[in-house]
C-alpha cells in the first residue's frame, strides 16, 4: 500500500503518477491509478448529516473570499494551517473581513480517505476534525496501518467503529470529494497542494499571514 510520501502530495500534479482523467469515474479510479487495487466503496446514498459540499468557515456574506485547495498528506497543508490559518482567522476571519472555504483535493489514497472522515463528523465538528487530521497528519499518514490510525482518530471524535467503517466504504462519499478535485483542476487549473484562490486569483503554494495579509489589505473595501 503506497503511504504518506512526498510525491503524492503538494507537488505539481504532472509529477505523480495521477491525472484529471482518473478522477471522472469513481474512488475505484483513483485506487486503480495508485497501484492500490480497488477500494472496498460498496455503492449507498450519502448520508444526510455528512459535512457535504462547500465548507465555509468565517462569515458567508464577507467581501472577500479565499478557497483554499488541500491534500490530508500534503505536509505544505499542515504547516499552512498550524502555521497561517490561525492568524488569518483572528484577523480576517472571525472579523468578518473575509472567509475560507476549504476544498478537498487528494493526491492519494489515505488523503481521500482522511477527507471523507473528516465530511463524515458532519457541519457542526467538520473543521476540528479538519484540524485533529492536520495536526496529527505524521502520525496517522506514517503510521503502518494508516486506516487503523484514522479509525482511532474518528473513535476520539466521537465516531464509532460502525460508522467509521460505513463512511470508508460510502462510494457516493468518496465520489463527491473526488469531484471536487476534479472541478479544481478543470476550473482553476490547480495542480499543486495547498492552492488558494483569493477572490478569483490563484496563488499556488502555502502562503506566509504576512504575504497573506498584505494582499488582503489590497482587496479590502
């Protein structure tokens, strides 16, 4: 099983062995273009408490909208939100300035799967979980048993082991965050993980709050 490996993540996507075209069909594709054999996805509905479609985390009505494009195992990512977010937060976001909207986009297995988890802890914990998996991204990604790992992570969050499982083998689930990626990249040409699109302008690349912040001064009314 191919693992948490910097060739998966957070580099130009002609670089690793994925393309557009494996994300048109289903999570099978993405197993089959990893090497991975098929991913156990029996068919079934999306649950209605799933977190589903864009998350926006800030006030909806701000002027300025940044999306942000990431990868569970992209280690760019992890330092992005460890490092800017939470400045950015307390100085745009939480202000009302500005909001986030965080948007999957996996470059390997264990990422996609870390994203449904994290869709499958519903809107009300859906950015803890975004936080814990990001936080804790070098120990479950590294870990010999990655699923395992994200199993303990999803029991600590108060999801049990039955609907764990079910999440990992939701299809439609799994589908529905490969489309978001595929919609990045067919929309906003992105190709690299963390990618952000501040109001319709792609900046590829974490980005430091103070490069950050002066942009935003700019676009602010």
């Amino acid at each position: 099983m191919r693992l948490y490996t910097a060739t998966t993540s957070c580099v130009l996507e002609s670089d690793v062995t994925l393309s557009r075209r494996t994300f048109v069909g289903s999570a099978f594709a993405f197993a089959t273009a990893v090497g991975l054999g098929a991913v156990a996805m029996p068919a079934k509905a999306v649950a209605a408490n799933y977190a589903l479609g864009d998350m926006v985390m800030g006030d909806e009505n701000a002027a300025i909208t940044i999306i942000e494009y990431a990868s569970f195992t992209c280690p760019h990512c992890a330092s992005f939100h460890a490092e800017t977010l939470p400045q950015l937060k307390e100085a745009w976001l939480d202000t009302g300035k500005a909001k986030l909207i965080f948007r999957d986009f996996p470059f390997d297995e264990m990422a996609l799967r870390a994203s449904m988890l994290a869709r499958c802890a519903g809107p009300e914990r859906y950015f803890n979980f975004v936080d814990v998996l990001f936080k804790q991204q070098r120990q479950w990604a590294r870990s010999q048993d990655p699923v395992a790992a994200l199993g303990r992570i999803a029991r600590l969050g108060g999801i049990g082991s039955a609907d764990f499982e079910a999440c990992m083998a939701d299809q439609a689930l799994g589908d529905s965050v490969l489309k978001t990626r595929l919609e990045g990249a067919q929309k906003y040409d992105v190709r690299a993980t963390p990618t952000l699109i501040i109001n319709g302008e792609k900046h590829a690349g974490a980005m430091r709050f103070e490069e950050m912040d002066s942009l935003l001064r700019k676009l602010s009314p």
